[in-house]
C-alpha cells in the first residue's frame, strides 16, 4: 500500500491475462474530513497489503463507503464488502447485476450528478460518445474517473492507461504517457457525433483536471506529473486516437 498523499493510498493489485501476462489491476483509498475512509474499487490482497489496510482503518470500522466504478471490474466486489460489510456500497449498474444480493446504495455512480453522495471529496466524470457498457464484453474503455479534490489525485480504471513493465524490468523502464484504451473503436457509439463527443469530453477533463498531479492507473502504473502534465498528456493520447475518430466520422458522420 503506497501513500500518495496525506489522505490517499493506493495498493497494486495482480490481474493476469490467461494466467501469465500481468497487466496489473487496483484499489485506492481515501481519507474523508471527518476521518472516515472511502475504498474505491477493490483487488486481490496479500496479507501485508491486508493488515496495512485494516491497520489504516482501524480494522476496517472506519471505512464508511466502498466505490465501485468499472462496470467490468466485479472479480473482487464481494470480497471486498466481507472486509467492509458495515460500510456503504455504491457501484455501477453491472455491479448490481452481476452481484444482486449486496446491500447496494442509491442509483448506480454512473448516473450521480454533480451532488452525488461522496461530492465533498470527489469529483466524477463518465466517457461521453462511448457505450459505458459495451455489447462486446471484451471492450472495457468506459468507467467513472474519480478525481480526490484535496491532493488532486484520479483514481481510473481502463479509460486511460499507462504503460509500464512489471517486476524489477519496471524500475528500468520508463513509463509510457497517458494512452486511451486500445479498444476505443469498438466503444464509440455507432452514430453520429458519437467521435466528436468522445474528442470533447476527452479536452474538458484536460483543461477541467487541469492540475491533477498523481493519475492511478488499474493497467498498470501509478503516473506522477508535472504541472501541467495532466493537460499536455491527456491531449496528446487523443491525438494519438485521431485517425481512430476520423475513421468513425467518416463511417457515421
């Protein structure tokens, strides 16, 4: 479990696809003013990572709410409110549906507006042009980014990544930039404007997150940056997705 900043931990989950590659996944959490602590997202624990965790939390009693925001992110959820059970749960419709028993609270994060429950210590925002749930389930590009107002740290899973070598190859390498999720051509919603609304979504959070100075990535690195990082890379991964969106208005105006 890492500490990002005074009130933000982020602990480094193992996802592996078909078993061997790890491509990483992730949960954070968040210490609110009144001293309470919010889990977003949840992962497999180790049993350091587990008693920090509880240590953290006064044994898990200080957790108020635990946040679920990727729709494709559900291996880990019910886990992860056996740890909490007193806590509030909140999590997207998926979750729901693919976990019906838990006590979910309130209507899916996907559809908070700006007074959503947690609007004290977060800012959220949803992908615009792209399905949120896409009939192909392979395709994870949407999810709720989660921006901590206090440290100015974003919480996202698979919308944007950050490329990065596991193990010790990982403290050689360098990371990649920000990149869009590979797949956003199968997301795009098949209509048009669908590109130009993913385009202008994709600039607002970079001028509206403008100083975001710590991007958590589930896939697979934590990524610190510079002032003014957030924005420059941010636009820079769309322009590497243009012929992507040219491609689409081409096919759907």
């Amino acid at each position: 479990m890492e500490k990002l900043a005074d009130t933000f931990w982020n602990i480094r989950g193992v996802f592996r696809v078909v078993g061997v590659l790890n491509i990483g996944t992730h949960m954070s959490v968040v210490k609110r003013d009144n001293g309470k602590f919010v889990v977003i997202d949840g992962c497999e624990l180790d049993d350091a990572q587990r008693e920090a965790l509880l240590a953290l939390t006064g044994n898990g009693e200080k957790v108020e709410a635990v946040m679920h925001v990727h729709p494709f992110h559900t291996l880990h959820v019910e886990a992860t409110h056996q740890l909490f059970p007193k806590a509030t749960l909140y999590g997207t419709a998926r979750h729901r549906q693919k976990a019906p028993s838990l006590p979910w609270s309130g209507t899916p994060v996907e559809d908070w507006g700006d007074d959503h429950p947690l609007a004290d210590t977060f800012n959220l925002s949803v992908p615009e042009g792209v399905h949120f749930v896409s009939a192909d389930e392979r395709v994870h590009v949407a999810s709720v980014l989660v921006r901590h107002r206090q440290s100015g740290i974003v919480h996202v899973d698979d919308t944007f990544n950050v490329m990065a070598a596991s193990g010790t190859l990982g403290k050689i390498l360098p990371q990649s930039s920000l990149r869009m999720h590979p797949m956003l051509s199968r997301a795009l919603k098949q209509e048009p404007g669908a590109a130009d609304a993913y385009a202008g979504w994709a600039r607002w959070l970079a001028s509206a997150w403008s100083k975001t100075s710590i991007v958590c990535a589930a896939h697979s690195a934590v990524r610190e940056l510079p002032p003014g990082g957030f924005k420059k890379e941010v636009e820079d991964a769309l322009q590497k997705v243009s012929g992507v969106l040219d491609g689409h208005r081409r096919r759907y105006g």
